[in-house]
C-alpha cells in the first residue's frame, strides 16, 4: 500500500501569523498550527476556519482566552484547540484523513459584552 500524503496551508494576513505555511503529514498523523497576534491584548478571541479545494470557508473552532474552546458540531475528537495566551493559539487536527487537506485560516476578534437575550 501507498503512502498518502494530506496538505495543509495556512495564510499570513497583516497582524496576524500563521505556522507553519505549509505542511504535508502521512494519514492517521496530527498536524498541528500556530497562530499569533501583533493587535492589541483586547484581541482575545480566535477563530479557525477550514476551507477545503472547490468550498466555502467553514468555522472549525472558537477559542476564547481562559475559556472553554467551542468547537460547535464539529467533534473533539478530531480537534483540538489552546489558547494560552491572549497573543498565541493552536489548532491540532487528529488522524488525519483525505477530507481534512485544504487550507485553515486563523482570525482573531475583540472580546465582546454582548449577551444573547431570551425572546
């Protein structure tokens, strides 16, 4: 049987820093990524996207600094995703398979107040 190699890009937008650009794992391995910050210590949150050949961007994770990650329908076992610091963050996709090569992109916001409100 052969080898099957999964490529992953991540991007440089202007503050924020992606590690490493470019990455090639064997199946069944992790990948880990980085992600760090220039913007001011009010940037506390990140976000992940995965965007595979031919699809939309889709939401992966969001990690809050000292908060639980959410990581919405998406299972933690496949995923898993720190933020130690209000600057860095990493995102770690577990036994890799086909489906997982594409390109993931890091964002990071302002902690925002805003509450969600019964109606």
């Amino acid at each position: 049987p052969g080898f099957s190699f999964l490529l992953f890009f991540s991007v440089y937008c202007q503050d924020v820093i992606q590690d490493p650009v470019i990455s090639w794992k064997l199946k069944t391995e992790s990948a880990e990524m980085k992600c760090s910050h220039k913007k001011d210590i009010s940037h506390t949150q990140m976000y992940w996207y995965r965007q595979r050949p031919g699809e939309t961007m889709t939401l992966v994770v969001y990690t809050p600094f000292r908060g639980q990650p959410d990581y919405g329908e998406n299972l933690q076992s496949k995923y898993s995703a720190v933020k130690d610091t209000v600057e860095t963050g990493a995102l770690t996709v577990k036994d890799l398979q086909p489906d997982d090569s594409g390109v993931y992109f890091c964002a990071v916001s302002k902690h925002s107040d805003v509450r969600k409100h019964n109606s």
